[in-house]
C-alpha cells in the first residue's frame, strides 16, 4: 500500500531516506513490514538516532558483523542495524556497515532526522543526514499539531523564525505547508502529511497538499499510518 502511493518499486534496490516528523519511525516499519511481506531481504537503520524496536519480526544487531546480518536476513527478519548509545537510543552503525547493507539489501529504509518526538520539524544547516546514494526523500509531518502552538508542536521552531520562515505562531495549514516547503524543498521530497485519523484531519491536509502544489512540491500523499492504516492520494 505505501509503496505503491509513494511510488517506490520494490523490483529493483532502493535506499530511502525518511526524514521530518510526525510519524517516520511509524513509516519506516510500515513499509520494512511490506517489504519483507514481498519476501524482500530488508533492513532499517539510522543516520541520527532511533529507539530500540518492537516486534518479532525484527532483529537488532548493534555492532558491524557481516554473519549476523546476513544470519538475520535469511532468518526472515527486518534486520535493524544500529549502535547503542548512552541515553537508551541507537545511532549509526558506521558507513562500513551502511555500505554492505546498500550491497545486501532489496529494500533499505534509513531514519535521516530527528525531531525529539514532536511533530513538526524545521531543520538546522547540518540536517536531515542523507545518504549519498538514497533513491528517494521522504519527508513525514504530522496533522496532530494543527491549531497548537508551534513553540510546542515544533522542533526548532525558533530556528525557522530567525531563519525568517513566516510561519506566526499556531500550526495552521499554511505553517505547516511553509516549514515543508522552506525546511526540506530543497531536496525535491515526497512528502507524508500523517496523522489524518478523521475527515476533518483528512480534508485539512488537502488543503496543506494544495499550498504544496504551489510551491512546487506536487509528490505528496495523506496518511494515518497508526490509526486507521491508510493513504490517500
């Protein structure tokens, strides 16, 4: 389902960077979990940070082992491949690593950002972290933050207002289409507008898909991965 609305052909090799906020991890293991329902040798991995992951269909490696890696792959496992850290999360595995994966696997999905668990972001200079040779940019924003305060919805919120973003104050359609379209257009993304989890979200996220479309970014799809597991176009 994801796959085919963000239009990323699993037939051939694709690493894809997930970025932004609202919802990546809850993307990136949405489509690990169709790739691997495909029968496609599939990891995950981070350029930043991750949590530790859930589910039986995954398994951890935290430190660069070309056997146990493979081991998990032919076990039939989402292999996640990452370093613990000292605050309970995990970082990159190391481009030795991040090189025998792009070798290894059909599908490579890499969480690029960070956001501190809220979700909208605005990026610094030195983010997202994409790989050199990612197929696709993802950018993910959540619906949830509509009419809050961006202070609080807002990963460095107050980078976007000295980098002269006009965003104001409270997380409407048009702020969020700005963040989207000032923070990460650069990139040319497909962009997630999550967290549609009722027709009222849904319907104000075609609105922020339309100020998308003005601004040039016309790859975007509306999603409620967790709620209600769907997309739309």
């Amino acid at each position: 389902m994801y796959h085919q609305a963000l239009q990323i052909n699993m037939s051939i090799p694709q690493l894809i960077a997930i970025n932004g906020a609202g919802g990546k991890t809850s993307l990136m293991y949405a489509l690990a979990r169709e790739a691997l329902a495909a029968g496609l040798p599939t990891a995950v991995t981070t350029t930043t940070h991750i949590m530790r992951p859930e589910g039986a269909d995954t398994e951890l490696v935290e430190a660069f082992a070309a056997d146990r890696y493979q081991a998990a792959l032919l076990a039939g496992q989402i292999l996640v491949a990452a370093r613990p850290l000292a605050d309970a999360r995990y970082g990159s595995p190391g481009e030795e690593a991040l090189s025998w994966l792009r070798r290894n696997c059909r599908m490579l999905y890499v969480e690029a950002d960070g956001a501190q668990r809220l979700p909208l972001k605005y990026p610094a200079a030195w983010e997202p972290v994409i790989p050199q040779y990612a197929t696709k940019v993802i950018v993910v924003m959540g619906l949830s933050a509509l009419d809050k305060p961006l202070a609080e919805t807002c990963y460095r919120y107050d980078l976007a207002l000295r980098h002269g973003v006009p965003v104001g104050e409270t997380a409407d359609e048009a702020a969020i289409a700005l963040l989207i379209s000032s923070g990460y257009g650069r990139y040319r993304p497909t962009v997630v507008l999550n967290q549609a989890d009722n027709a009222q979200m849904l319907a104000r996220g075609r609105k922020i898909k339309s100020l998308l479309a003005e601004s040039g970014i016309d790859k975007v799809i509306i999603a409620s991965i967790k709620e209600a597991q769907q997309c739309w176009s």
